[in-house]
C-alpha cells in the first residue's frame, strides 16, 4: 500500500510519498527517493489552490497512491505567523 500526504505551505501543495512496511509501519517511498533525492515534493498546485481540486488531481495522476490532506502539518513560517497573531491578539 502506498500514501501520499499532501498539506500546503505558503509557496504551495507539498506531497509526501509513503509506504506500508509490515515490519516499521508507513516509511518513505524508496522509489521516489531514487528518482529525486527526497519523498517530499512540491506539487504544481499554487497555495490558493482549494483542496477539492487538489485531491482529485492527484488521485487521478497517481492512482497507486491513497491521497490524504494533512491539516496539521505546520511549517515554521505557519508557526511564526500564529505566534505573530497570538503575540498582537489576534
């Protein structure tokens, strides 16, 4: 089983590509680390891109893939920015 989480930053769509190893649980995909160097990827999804547009285009060029949004996954500007709106009270 492979998955791809997919979460967006401020420069776009990110896609992590995974695989299901009965001995470790979900690793990264070894393929796609052979081909680019990482299982992290950029999309070509520009971060206003909606999900509902995201997703299924994903799934359609990658149908091995379950494809799965990660809400929660933060990027250091993202942590900046809330700490920033905490800070001022917002």
């Amino acid at each position: 089983m492979k998955r791809i989480d997919v979460y967006r930053t401020q420069e776009g769509w990110i896609a992590d590509h995974f695989v299901m190893s009965d001995a470790t649980g979900w690793k990264p995909d070894q393929e796609v680390i052979n081909l680019f160097g990482t299982h992290t990827l950029p999309t070509s999804f520009s971060a206003e891109a909606p999900e509902w547009e995201v997703v299924p285009a994903l799934m359609k060029l990658n149908p091995e893939y379950k494809i799965v949004v990660n809400r929660y996954r933060f990027t250091l500007p993202r942590l900046l920015a809330s700490a920033d709106r905490r800070r001022d009270g917002g």
